[in-house]
C-alpha cells in the first residue's frame, strides 16, 4: 500500500471517537490501542494491514460490526500512533510476539480475531507460529488477506502495477494534472492523488474516493516482508484447528488462488465477493458484514 496521509474527504463521515483508549505497558515498546462496541459482549481483536499503516483506514466503515459487538484495534508496532525510534528492524516475529502480548495485556483469554489483508496473514502466521503459546486464537475472520506465498505475493505486485500503469487510472492522472486543482485546493490535491494511489485495489477506481486515507512507514513495511524470505505458509496451516472464515474480492490484485489455498488448508468457509477489489468495507460492505455475522451465529465463542 501507499505511503500517504492526508484528511478525510469532507464528504465521508467522521471517525467517532473511541469508547476507550491507550497505550499497552508490557509491550517492548507502547502501543496504542482503541475499542468501539458495547461492553461486555462478544469481543474481536481487529488486526489492520500494511505492514507499516495504522488502524484508522478500516474506520469508519468497519464499525458497522461494533453496533453489537466490541471490537478491539491496535496500531502496530512501526505504525500510527505506535512508531518508534528504535532503529532494530521490525519483523514478522516481531509483530507475531506483540500480538501475543496485546492480547494478553487487553484479557483476550482465547481471541477471536479480525484481520484484514497483512493482518490476515498476521492473523495466520500467529495461529501457526504463536499457538504453543497463549492466548491461542479461538476463530479467524480474515478479509482479503495478504499472499500465504512469496509467489503469488510476487503475482500480486505485478497486477496491481499494471493497474496502476492501465489507461484509466492514466487518465485519471492526467485529468488531474491539468486541473489546476494543486494550486486552488491543495487538500484536495492531496487527497485525490491518494485515491489514484491506491486505484489499483479497486473493482472500480472511483471507490478509491471512500477510503479512509492513511500512510505507511516504508521501513517498516519493508523489514516484514525481508524478514519474511521465501515463504510459504500452506503446509503450517493444516495444522491450524480454529473456525475460520476467508473473505476475498474476486477482482482483487491479490491472486484469489491464495485464498483458496489458505481455505483448503484451514478447513475455512471461503465467500468470494464480485464487484469487489482488495477493500471490501468499501466496495461491498452489505455483502461483507452478513457474510462475516452469518459465520459468527455458527461458531460458539470460547469464553
């Protein structure tokens, strides 16, 4: 994803403020977290993508689920409101052993867990690297997740560069270009080069313009997946004994071959999306949460 941050479109809804915050203390380093939702019910510990973003570009559209449930977002490590000066790359190790530590800290004896796109990989590379140890995750709601393959991480990257480099979103940018509109309104500049950053991820280019901007710390991003080498995570997910339900866009840049892998190797309900690209809270949001609350009535929560 791109490395961006501006304002919300002065269309789109505000973000609430959270019901409560703060920053974890048995972290190496503090982190902050934020949940939405009614107290005292069923609780989901929402892991954001990136690596390297913040959990703010999931809002406001993802709270649609706290209406009756609380959800639970943390900024990972490198991320939002948890960076760090620590020059130590961060890896994936690293960002699995947070996990563990937030979720213990936050009293998520068995987590039911929420992750969407690197957090859905997150999610994965938890439950098969982390389940020795607790808390153990009790389901897995994962929303086009990241590649579980360096290759098809590698077809990805290819798709959404000829996206990127297709004649709509060209011109797109060349509409933009000759508007005038860096030198009238510069927020809005910014905000409409954004969206044609992030077009490629789209099912239609314009949906961009609903996304919740955000930025991502190059050096972050770049260290996970390093860290990550040649990897390939389909025969440690067979392993993997927890509900799970895969979510993927059938016009996501990210091969949908991925997820039907991770299904097959988790046992998972895979529901695929059409008209939809890599952000389905935006594109098909309606399909999405009956899709994720239809899994939820069939799974008992492990308390």
């Amino acid at each position: 994803m791109p490395t961006f941050a501006g304002r919300l479109p002065l269309d789109m809804p505000p973000i609430p403020i959270p019901r409560d915050s703060g920053f974890t203390t048995s972290t190496p380093v503090p982190l902050y977290w934020c949940a939405y939702g009614p107290t005292g019910g069923r609780r989901f510990l929402v892991l954001h993508g990136g690596p390297g973003a913040d959990h703010q570009y999931l809002l406001p559209q993802m709270l649609a689920l706290a209406e009756d449930h609380e959800l639970v977002f943390y900024d990972q490590r490198g991320g939002g409101q948890s960076r760090t000066d620590d020059p130590t790359p961060i890896t994936w190790q690293t960002h699995v052993e947070d996990l563990a530590v937030v979720a213990n800290e936050l009293a998520f004896d068995r987590p039911e867990i929420i992750g969407y796109s690197w957090g859905g990989l997150l999610a994965m590379l938890y439950t098969t690297a982390a389940s020795r140890q607790s808390p153990v995750a009790s389901s897995l709601v994962l929303l086009d997740p990241a590649p579980i393959t360096r290759k098809h991480r590698e077809q990805f990257e290819a798709e959404f560069s000829r996206r990127q480099q297709g004649p709509v979103v060209q011109q797109m940018r060349a509409e933009l270009a000759a508007s005038g509109l860096r030198e009238r309104d510069p927020d809005a500049y910014r905000q409409r080069s954004f969206e044609l950053s992030v077009a490629g991820y789209f099912a239609d280019p314009a949906r961009a313009h609903d996304l919740t901007p955000f930025r991502v710390v190059g050096r972050v991003q770049q260290s996970v997946w390093s860290s990550l080498g040649d990897f390939d995570l389909t025969s440690r997910l067979t392993d993997v004994a927890v509900p799970s339900l895969i979510v993927h866009g059938r016009q996501d840049p990210i091969p949908l071959e991925s997820s039907e892998i991770a299904a097959r190797a988790l046992g998972a309900r895979l529901v695929v999306l059409d008209d939809c690209g890599h952000v389905p809270y935006v594109e098909q949001p309606q399909s999405l949460f009956d899709a994720v609350r239809d899994f939820l009535t069939h799974i008992t929560p492990v308390l």
